[in-house]
C-alpha cells in the first residue's frame, strides 16, 4: 500500500456541490467545506469541468471565506477535457494536452480555488493524441514554479501511464471503483498502483448498488445483510470498507454532499472486513466464485 497520509483517508468530491447538483450557496459550501474539515476529510477532489467550468470558482469564493487553513486541506483538479459549456465555445468535445494549454488550465483552477497551488493535478482522461514530452514539459513547469505539488492521471491504463512515465512520473491515478465495477482489480490498473507504489483513488466508490434495483444488486443485498448487523455498519460503509481493503490502499473520492453520509464515510475507514465477507460480497456482485 502506498503511504499517502499526507491526504485524508476519504477524499470529498465536489463534482454535485455548485450547478452539476445541489447549487449551494457559498455560505452552504463554506459550512460544508468546514463539516469535511472537522470529521477529519480534509482532502477536495475537483476538475475544471465540474458544473460548466463554474464550480471550481464556487468553492474558491466560498474557501477564502471560511476560517479554514490552506495549509490544513489539499486540493486536487484535473484538466484536459474540453467540453460545449458557456463558458468554452466548443463545437465538439475533445482533449487537450499541449504544452501551453495545461500551464494555463493549471492557472485557472489556481485563481478560481483561491489558492497559490495544487496539491496534485491530474489528466482528467487519456488522449489518443497526448505527447508525453508536451505533458513533461508543463509539469516540469508547474512544479518548478510551485503551482502543483504532485502530478496524476484519471481513467489511465497502466500502459498510457507507461506511455507518459518515458519522461515524467505519475504519482497517483484515479479510477471508477467499487464493489458493482471491479474490473480495474483484473486489468492491471491496480496492480500498477500497488507495485510503483502510486497513489490510488477510486470515484463512484458506491457503484451503481443505490442507482440500479438490478439482478447485481440484489444479490449483494441478499449477501450484505447478515454484515448489517455483525460490523454495526451501513450498507454504504461496508461497500466502501469493501473497497479500502484492496492491498493498492484506494483513497474512496466520496461524491455525496450529505454531512451526515460524509461523517458515516470517514467512520467506514475504520471497519476491517473479514477475508471471507470481503469474497462473499465479490461473489454476489460477480454472479459467479472465483475461479
């Protein structure tokens, strides 16, 4: 497991905090922002994208009023995708990972979130036309300038971060994981995280159990219930111990903007699964044994 204790054990992900959501005001974000803080989730996972490339801007207005820190929270972003929104006139959605255009991505998540630097900046999706030596050189840059403290990637394959590590490193990839979409435990992406001991965080660390009254989820209602009572646990605080237990050491991005779902997130870290539970809950949501 990779040691990240410089981020908290549960990272908040703000994706539904501005217009993509909820739409909270800035006093609501400040108060939630601070709720985060108290329960000891101190770590805010954002992307230029999030809300139309508003939300960003929301939560920076709503921070530099706030009694919070800079030095006592870390800030994630990811750029890279161009989308049709207000406030970008394209006409259709793409990538972008030149020199120049990461630099200046990099700079704007910086003046909306009110802060003088990002703890990591990810690629928010590979490219098929990204060149490692254009990417090397904006990091190289961002990080001699003191803009971003650590560089990432979201939705690699180990092979793309093969691809950019010819000239830079890649600390930390963040990946949809949970329970109900485990294909990244069988196709190498976790692997990588655990064996170049890169930091592993997984987005939609619920799956789609709460989203879909399938065949997959009541199967893992069925195998789920009888842990309800043993871990005094939530069936939302055992998929995501269900997650944390995988040897990578995922860091959950929790998307919900609930305080009370929040605290129960960070209460999930401190529940150990059993080996056997941990199968069980894998056989339900797989249909099927392991092999």
């Amino acid at each position: 497991m990779q040691k990240n204790t410089f981020y908290s054990r549960v990272i908040a992900g703000t994706m539904t905090w501005g217009s993509w959501g909820k739409g909270f005001s800035k006093s609501s974000i400040t108060e939630l922002m601070s709720h985060c803080v108290d329960e000891g989730i101190t770590t805010f996972d954002h992307a230029d994208i999030y809300g139309g490339y508003t939300t960003e801007e929301d939560f920076g207005n709503a921070f530099k009023d706030s009694n919070i820190s800079r030095e006592s929270v870390q800030f994630i972003s990811k750029c890279g995708i161009q989308m049709a929104a207000e406030a970008r006139k394209n006409h259709v959605k793409h990538y972008n990972y030149d020199t120049d255009y990461i630099i200046w991505s990099a700079e704007q998540s910086l003046k909306k979130l009110k802060t003088e630097y990002l703890d990591m900046l990810l690629l928010h999706r590979p490219s098929p036309l990204m060149k490692p030596d254009a990417i090397a050189e904006a990091i190289t840059k961002l990080k001699d300038q003191g803009k971003i403290k650590s560089f990432g990637v979201s939705n690699f394959l180990p092979s793309q971060i093969a691809l950019i590590e010819t000239v830079i490193a890649i600390e930390g990839n963040q990946v949809e994981f949970s329970l109900t979409q485990n294909g990244v435990m069988n196709d190498g992406t976790l692997d990588d995280a655990l064996a170049n001991k890169r930091m592993a965080m997984s987005y939609s660390p619920l799956g789609s159990y709460f989203r879909k009254d399938d065949e997959v989820s009541q199967r893992i209602k069925k195998a789920i219930k009888p842990m309800l009572e043993k871990y005094e646990a939530t069936e939302d605080q055992l998929l995501l111990a269900w997650a944390m237990k995988h040897p990578s050491g995922i860091f959950p991005v929790v998307g919900t903007a609930t305080k009370s779902r929040l605290s129960a997130a960070m209460d999930a870290t401190k529940i150990e699964i059993e080996q056997t539970d941990w199968f069980i809950l894998l056989e339900a949501a797989n249909g099927q044994e392991v092999a």
